[in-house]
C-alpha cells in the first residue's frame, strides 16, 4: 500500500496520540474531521493501522525487568512450530527468527530475575531447544516507535515508556 505525506501525518498523529478526535487531527494536517475519518478508515481497511493502544509502562503492571534471549532450535524447527511454542508463554512480549548462529530472538518482561529464569527453564524445555543465551537489560537507552505527524523519528521523553500493552 503506498502512503501519500497527509497518510503518513495522520498515523504520526496517531502515534503520538491515539485518543485526538478526528477534528483535532485534522487541525493539525490540514483535513477536515470527515476527511480525516475517511482516510483512518481507509487505513485500517488496507492494514496501515492495524489498531488502537494505550502506551503503559511496564513497571505499573509489576513488569520490572526484562531480557533477550537467544533461542538455539534442533534440525530444522520451522519458524511457526517456535512461534507456536513461545506463543504459550505471555512473558514473551516479542520474538523473531533471526540471522547468525541463534534461531530466535525472545524479548521477555518478568516481575525479577527469578522470574526470568523460570520462563528461561519453560522455554529450554520445549522439545526443539538444544540451547538459549540470555542478557538482562540494565537500562533501556532509546526507544522510539514509527514517526511524528511531522514525519521525523518519534522519540518518547525519557520519563515516557513506549511500551505498548
């Protein structure tokens, strides 16, 4: 789908807030209130807006450390037999196969580090891991989701977590 600048200033307004009325996004790109519901609609009927999120920060929700974890597959374990797999435990807030000598990357959000280690013992123990490598985050240093409705990065201020629920 090809996104014209008002498409693209419409999402940015979105991005950085979800809950501004349509007249209030139009005021902002130039559009009035049904043209701007006209092209959200259009967005979510093609999947450039897949939906509406509140950003919530993680430590609220007694989420107050987080990991990545490497997963190291047996044989050829297909990318949707791991999917499955992780799907079935909501620690795991993000995975994605990857390039290197790792099959996958698990990104997990726990209470603690005993926390951690008992998803990491789950996880090991599904019958295709030969093997997983963590590392603990200390501090998150950037995280910025998609754009503004200017079209630069979307940077979160620093006391903001973009985290997504």
């Amino acid at each position: 789908m090809e996104l014209d600048r008002l498409d693209r200033d419409i999402i940015g307004a979105l991005v950085e807030d979800a809950r501004a009325t349509y007249a209030e996004i139009g005021q902002r790109v130039g559009l009035s209130a049904s043209a701007v519901k006209r092209r959200v609609d259009r967005l979510r009927e093609t999947g450039a807006i897949t939906g509406f999120t509140a950003r919530v920060e993680p430590a609220a929700l007694g989420w107050t450390t987080e990991a990545y974890v490497e997963l190291f597959c047996a044989g050829k374990t297909s990318p949707s037999e791991i999917g499955v797999a992780i799907g079935r435990h909501p620690e795991v807030v993000s995975a994605c196969t990857i390039t290197g000598e790792a099959d996958a990357l698990l990104h997990i959000r726990a209470t603690d580090v005993r926390h951690v280690e008992r998803v990491i013992e789950r996880i090991a123990s599904e019958p295709f891991v030969v093997r997983t490598k963590s590392s603990i985050v200390l501090s998150r240093l950037i995280e910025a989701p998609l754009m503004t409705s200017r079209g630069e990065p979307f940077v979160a201020p620093h006391n903001e977590s973009p985290f997504i629920v």
